[in-house]
C-alpha cells in the first residue's frame, strides 16, 4: 500500500481545542484516557489534513468559532477549552440547537469529523455491539437435497 | 495489482512521453474511455489525481482511512447553499477508479421520461434511449449488472419494505454492478472482495491488457490547445512525503479526453483557456436525505447490502426516488442528535436502526467557480421546487417507518425534535423549518459542461467533442444535460462509452505503429 502523505493542519493550540472537544462529546461520563484522547488528536489532524488547503484554513476558522463560543452562548469570559467538562457539553447543546444556522453548520461538521474517526475504534464498536460477521448472504445460496448432495 | 500504472510519487525527474489519446481521470467515464480505444488498437495514457490501491487492501482500511485516501477532500466537500438552501455535502472519488469506487455500485437507466426530455426539447437525439440502449446493453454487461436477490436485504431494509408495502408504496430490488457479493456493507468504502465491479476492477484491468498505462498521483494542470486543437496535457506529479504537486510531466497527445468529474472537469476547461459562459454552470446534484427509524427489534442493519430496493412511486408526481441507505456505525454516528450522554445512548442503539434514504430529481442551480484553491468553490441555489420536494421525502420516509413499526424517528432537520408517532411527523411538516436547517448529501454532481445542439447553449457537441477546441472531448457526468432523478454511474458509463466508439471511428486518431 502506499504510504501516506505526511502532512499536518493543527498547531499547539488547536490539538489543546480539539481534545477538550473529544472530551465534551465521549469521555466525560467514562473518566479520562489520555493516552487514546492523544492518539485520537493525532488521528483527527491526519484525517483534516487530507483535506484542500482552503478547507483547512476553514476548519481551523471553525475551531476558533469554537473556543469563543462560551463568551456569546453562555455568556462565561472562558475559552471553550478552559470550562469544566459538564459546561463544555453545555455550549456544545447550545450550539446544536442554535437559531443561527452557521453555529450549528460549524457544530455539525465537527461532530460528524470526531464521530467518524471515534466509533470506528475497535472498543467503540465492541461498545455497539457491531460484528463484521455476516449471514444474510447465506440465505441466497440454492438448496441443496441431502440425494443431490450424495 | 494492476500493472501499467506508474505511480506519480515515487517520480523523481521530469517526465515527457507520448500516446495517440490522453485520458484525465480514471473514473466511471474515464476508465470506459480508455478501455474502448485501448481495445480499438489506440495507444492510450490515462493520467488520475488519485493514487492507487489494489481491492485488497481497501480490507485494511477503516472509513475514515478510506475516506482519506480515496475520496476527494477527505469527504468532507460541499456546496455552500445560496438563500433558502440547505448546506449539501459532496462526495467524489480521488483514485485511480473514481467515485465508481465509492458508490453503492447501483445501477439505473436514466428514465425514460428524462431521455424524451433530452431529444423533444433539446434535441439531442444521440442522447435518446434508443440511441443508447446498444451502449447501457454493452457496460451492464461488461461490470456485470444484476438484481440484488431479496436475501441480501438487510433486516431494517425488509422493515422499511413492509411499511412501504402498508402506505400502498411499491418496492423493487435495485440492479447493482456485483458479481459474488455477500453482503459485507462495504460498497461505499471499497469492496475488498472484487465483488463490487467498479472500474478498477471491471475496465481498467482490461485497458491495462491492451496496452494502456495509468499515471496515478499525477495532477492535470492544462490542457495544450494549439491552433484552436488539443495536443496534450501538462501537469505535475503529487510528493510522496506532502501531496503537495512537484514533479512536472507532459504527455502529448492527438486527442485529449477530459473526465475528472463535474467539479473538476469545468476548471480544468477553463484554465486551459476554454471559453464559455456555460462552463460551471448548471451543475445538478440530486439533493439526498435519509431518516433513522429506531425499532425495539435487534436489526444489525450492516448485515446485508447497504443498497437494496428502491421506489420510483413518486418520481413523476415528485420527482423523488426512495432507495435503501445505510452505513457503518462511525458514519451513523455522526448523523445522531445530542452531545456526551444523550448522543451515546442513541449510538447504543445502532443495532436497533434502520435507515433509509431518497435522492432528488433537481431543477439544478449549482454552479462551480474557480477561486483560491485547486479545489472548485461549490455554490447552490435549491428552488422552491425541489425545497418541498426536499421535506416532502423526508414526510414519505418517516409515514414509512412509523407504518413498519418503529418507536422512534430521526429526522436529518438540524434542532428538530425526535418523532415518536406519526402525528408528531404531521405536526412537524405542516409548519417546515427553513431549508437550511435541513442535511443533505450529494454523490451525483453533474451537468456542468452540458451537452447541446449549438455552441451558445452547452459546452460540448454530442459527439462530445468540445465546441470550443477540436480533439478536446468530455465524457464525464458533467456532459449530462439535466437533472436525471436516479444514481448516474450507469448513464455515464453508457454516455462515455459512445463518446469513446464516436473516436474510435475517427480517422484523424487513427492507430498509429507502435
């Protein structure tokens, strides 16, 4: 297989932003793992990074829509990052179901990028009960008479 | 593995070479282009964006890696709406193969209706049902198109069949381009059993045998217009440590074939210096949306074909096609409601889920601009037509669900409430939300280098050579004129194979001694 183009997309600042998002939306409830949330910070900048150059530059705008979004959804003079768990889950509700459609366009976007890459780990999907196993096809193959057989 | 390809990252000089055609793009219009002539003696060099990988080891790739890997922008494009227009998601392929690697492999004629448009109105007689049906028999053939047997349908696909059945809805089972498929819900992500024939599997490989050579990672940055006539392609191959375009390479060529897509094929045109105000025009897109039916009955929707049935009930009265949808749990994931808690719970219930979706026969008001990024800026205006359309599919598809039995449905309206009976379905769509609220998805953009009888109304002829450049050819979706209302792998395939005989007869291009 080819190898995989080395690029990048997030600096410090936003890997810190993207976690804290990684956090509201999957673990608060679980307790933290670091080291997954690390890896999966990773994963999510190599995802955006095969992505144009102008759409990057658009979803780095989007994460910064994100950081402010407590001064204007909750009105708290904290950056998204700095909240507790439990309020950052809070204006990411508010930004879900904004009357302003652009807020929830930039929500939606990022949930759908953190979602994807997420449940696709092998827990997560353990987590859902997904098995790779398949039988439906099974009832398309002929019968065969135990006479035929023989 | 294919052989003949070149791969365009692991080049590290300058690269010239020649060939009697030059094809850009290796997807469904390309990869048939390039197949034909390769068949009809011509000396054939097929230039694809993407890289390549062999079906094997799209096995080893999760989603999201196939999404990085195989799919322009990472699948995260789309079409900015202009006014009461919903943001519509674009996906298109970018590898060796196309989109043809990513689709459900379904397979429509386009309607007759649609063809009889094309000739009454536009009069494009070559472009009529009859004038085609040699070339639809020829590739149904060649990528194997066959009706999806009733035991591939998935439980939640059966659940969705018998509450259309209650509605007075008539289901079919859809033609897919198969051969073998056990139902493995890997269409769209690349079958890793060959079982889907997607280009790279079904044209390609044949090409390849007749003498064609494929150069992968190798971006199109003009095509050479001297003396008003195509004389090859100039462009650069992708760095194998950025992606970013290094190398130079030139092949001269004959004739030229364009088939990057209807997103790309428009700006290519026009940075080779084309001229006409239809270029980017007209772009259709076939709006899709979809609803999730969640039911108290365990479904595991994966087992089973993602694509099915579909019905064209509503086609005439609507200009809406229902087709069975699904995908895996990361994929689904995203499209649920809620954050942290709440959203986990509904992920838990994946198993429980049923989807399905519907496309819409568009009026059309896309447009494709060329701006600051190699990739084109999206812009669509949907009418007032196609809005209602829009919600009324998605009021189709919920009346199905509740009909079929389930507790509760997810409409795709961002901030609207789940429905937990149909008078909560009747209640929500007597008062619509605005359009822009609504998620939509696009896989068929087409028509923004449309076909037509006169130089002022389109931008090729119907042999699909261009008006404004002799051995410049389209044979990609963006020549198709309208709307067509179904998935167009299939049309494009047979409109591209026409184009592609309609050469092969040419004397001009003519096999040359190699």
């Amino acid at each position: 297989m080819p190898r995989d183009f080395t690029r990048t997309t997030f600096f410090a600042r936003h890997r810190v932003l993207v976690r804290a998002l990684a956090e509201a939306m999957f673990t608060c409830d679980r307790g933290p793992d670091a080291a997954r949330l690390e890896a999966f910070v990773d994963d999510i900048d190599s995802f955006v990074s095969h992505a144009s150059r102008m759409l990057r530059l658009g979803l780095l705008l989007m994460l910064e829509v994100i950081r402010f979004a407590p001064f204007w959804l909750v009105w708290r003079p904290a950056t998204f990052e700095s909240l507790p768990c439990p309020d950052r889950i809070r204006v990411l509700e508010r930004m879900e179901s904004s009357r302003f459609v652009p807020v929830v366009l930039v929500f939606a976007a990022y949930k759908a990028i953190l979602c994807l890459v997420y449940f696709e780990h092998r827990d997560e999907l353990a987590d859902v009960g997904y098995s790779a196993e398949r039988t439906r096809w099974v009832r398309a193959l002929p019968l065969v008479s135990s006479q035929a057989a023989e | 593995m294919l052989d003949g390809i070149l791969a365009g990252r692991t080049v590290e000089r300058p690269f010239v070479t020649r060939a009697d055609v030059v094809v850009v793009g290796s997807g469904a219009g390309g990869a048939v282009v390039a197949r034909e002539l390769a068949r009809a003696g011509r000396d054939v060099v097929v230039v694809e964006e993407g890289g390549y990988y062999a079906p094997e080891e799209y096995a080893a790739m999760t989603p999201s890696n196939t999404f990085r890997r195989l799919a322009r922008e990472a699948a995260l494009g789309a079409a900015v709406g202009l006014g009461e227009t919903p943001l519509v998601a674009v996906m298109s392929g970018k590898c060796v193969g196309g989109s043809s690697v990513l689709t459900g492999g379904v397979c429509f004629r386009v309607p007759e209706e649609v063809h009889d448009e094309w000739v009454s109105r536009l009069g494009l007689v070559a472009m009529g049902a009859r004038a085609l049906e040699p070339h639809y028999r020829a590739i149904e053939s060649a990528v194997h198109v066959e009706t999806v047997p009733d035991a591939l349908r998935s439980r939640g696909t059966d659940l969705f069949v018998e509450g259309a059945d209650k509605l007075g809805i008539p289901m079919r089972p859809l033609r897919r381009n198969t051969h073998g498929c056990r139902g493995e819900g890997r269409c769209n992500f690349g079958c890793p059993r060959r079982a889907k024939m997607s280009v790279d599997v079904s044209m390609l490989p044949e090409a390849v045998a007749n003498g064609a050579r494929i150069l992968s990672d190798a971006l199109v940055e003009r095509v050479e217009i001297a003396g008003g006539r195509a004389v090859g392609v100039r462009g650069r191959f992708r760095s194998e440590s950025t992606g970013e375009p290094g190398v130079p390479f030139h092949v001269e060529a004959d004739l030229v074939v364009v088939a990057c897509g209807a997103l790309h094929t428009p700006l290519l045109l026009r940075r080779s210096g084309l001229r006409s105000r239809h270029l980017g025009r007209h772009l259709t897109l076939h709006p899709s949306t979809r609803v999730f039916a969640l039911f108290d009955e365990r479904l595991d929707g994966w087992d089973g074909a993602f694509q099915s049935v579909y019905s064209d009930h509503f086609f005439r009265s609507d200009g809406i096609t229902l087709i069975s949808a699904f995908g895996p749990p990361s994929l689904l994931a995203a499209g649920f409601p809620g954050v942290a808690a709440r959203h986990r719970d509904y992920v838990r219930r994946l198993p429980f889920t049923a989807a399905f979706g519907a496309l819409i026969h568009d009026d059309g008001g896309g447009r494709v601009h060329r701006w600051l990024s190699r990739e084109p800026l999206v812009t669509y205006r949907m009418s007032a037509r196609d809005r209602v359309r829009l919600f009324r599919a998605m009021r189709i598809l919920a009346d199905m669900a509740f009909a079929a039995g389930a507790k509760e449905v997810i409409l795709p309206v961002f901030g609207a409430p789940t429905m937990r009976t149909p008078a909560d379905v009747a209640s929500f769509f007597a008062a619509p939300p605005s359009a822009r609220r609504a998620e939509s998805v696009s896989f068929h953009p087409l028509g923004s280098a449309r076909m037509s009888m006169r130089p002022e109304e389109g931008v090729v002829q119907p042999t699909g050579e261009t008006w404004a450049a002799r051995n410049l050819f389209v044979a990609d979706g963006s020549v198709i004129p309208t709307s067509i209302g179904v998935n167009s792998q299939l049309p494009i395939m047979a409109i591209a194979h026409r184009i592609a005989q309609g050469i092969a007869d040419r004397r001009a291009t003519a096999p040359r001694t190699r």
